[in-house]
C-alpha cells in the first residue's frame, strides 16, 4: 500500500481542476458475464503490465472480472459470496463512513479485477504479501495506463505457487472481503480529495492508511467478528 499510495502522490497535477462534485460520468454499460476486456495492471518496477481478462459475475455494485491466465479460476460460489458482501454490509458501510464513489465509466459498478499480476507483487517465502490494491491513476482517464474507471485488483487463487507464493482458496476466502473494505476506502477519499476538491495529491501515508484500517474495522464489526 505505501509504494502505490506513494506513486498516486506523483501523479501530475489535474488542470483545470474541476469544482466540488465535478468527476465527469461518461456514458457507460453494465458489464455482461462473457464480456472480455484488456486492463493495464501496475508492477512493482513501476510499468505496466497488459492483462485481458473476462467477466465472471456482476452484482448491484460490483462487477468481477478474471485472468485469463488464472492458473485456478475462483469457483462461482464464491464470486457470489464476495459480490454480496460487497454489495453490502461493505459498500453501505464505507459510503456512510467517508461518502460516496465516482462512476467514470458510468457502468454503476466498481470492477474487482482477480490477475496473478497481484501475486507476483509479493515477494517469494516472504510472511507479508500483496493483497490487493487500488491505484488512483484509474480515476485520472486523462493519463497514460489509467483505465478510466474505478477498479480494485485482487490476488488470484495459486494452489501449486505457479506465480510465486501458494495462495489457496481459503487464503483467498478469508483476505478478499478486509480487502475490498481497505481499498474502497483509498477509492472514494481519492475521488473526494483530488477529483472532486482539486488537492495536489492524496493524504499523508499515516492517515490514508489509518482511516483504510477504520474500514476494515468497520466491517468486522457489522459481521460480528469484533476487531
């Protein structure tokens, strides 16, 4: 989280600004399991890397995309269970907390993109990993790499450690949902600060991250599992 939320602090400055409440909503569709879609997916060395990926399910407020290239495709039954609990308590209770999302691409969904892209960002044998992440350049479309619109991205299921580390489904199971809390979190204070007031950048590291972990907290409280 630092590295990314550290390299959207050096994202070049949007001019003009637009006034409070100005994110630009382009006219978009929902997205239809089947439909496949190419994504520019950051790396660690700070490139990019092209990853194609397909629409797996679409709840009301997320839509799942996959990797082609998955090496072990989540089963349907827990696509299902993530777009639930996206759709709520995770959903309500950010936007409630820290105010609402954009919608860029006007699809009226965020896209949660599941790519061992994520995976390789960890390094091998080591006890932290790479979750996931949200990276603020896809709500700026008028830089290179952005995909225009608002996106997580989430480890991919990896039982014989094909892209490095073993990431078994239960691993998936149990680190995907705290995710999605923590980084939706990043995604709407980002479009609060810099789309919709024109600040410079994103909040000091302690802050944004201090507040990502209040998200986190929040849902555990809604799922009873205390903190």
């Amino acid at each position: 989280d630092s590295y990314v939320r550290n390299t959207e602090r050096a994202l070049p400055l949007r001019v003009p600004a637009r006034p409070a409440g100005g994110a630009a909503v382009r006219k978009g569709s929902v997205p239809v399991v089947g439909e496949v879609r190419a994504f520019q997916v950051l790396q660690g060395d700070g490139s990019f890397e092209e990853v194609t990926a397909e629409v797996r399910f679409v709840s009301s407020r997320a839509a799942f995309y996959e990797d082609v290239d998955a090496v072990s495709p989540l089963p349907q039954t827990e696509l299902e269970l993530f777009g639930q609990l996206f759709d709520d308590p995770i959903f309500p209770v950010d936007v409630g907390a820290f105010g609402e999302p954009s919608d860029l691409d006007g699809n009226g969904r965020v896209i949660i993109l599941v790519t061992p892209s994520v995976n390789r960002l960890s390094a091998p044998g080591a006890s932290d990993f790479v979750g996931g992440f949200f990276f603020g350049l896809d709500l700026r479309p008028d830089l290179e790499n952005s995909n225009g619109g608002e996106i997580f991205y989430l480890v991919a299921p990896d039982p014989t450690g094909q892209y490095g580390n073993v990431r078994t489904l239960d691993f998936i199971r149990r680190t995907a949902p705290p995710i999605l809390a923590h980084e939706f979190q990043h995604m709407i204070h980002f479009k609060e600060r810099v789309i919709d007031r024109g600040a410079p950048r994103s909040e000091a590291l302690w802050l944004s991250e201090g507040l990502a972990q209040m998200a986190e907290g929040d849902l555990a409280l809604e799922l009873g599992l205390g903190l």
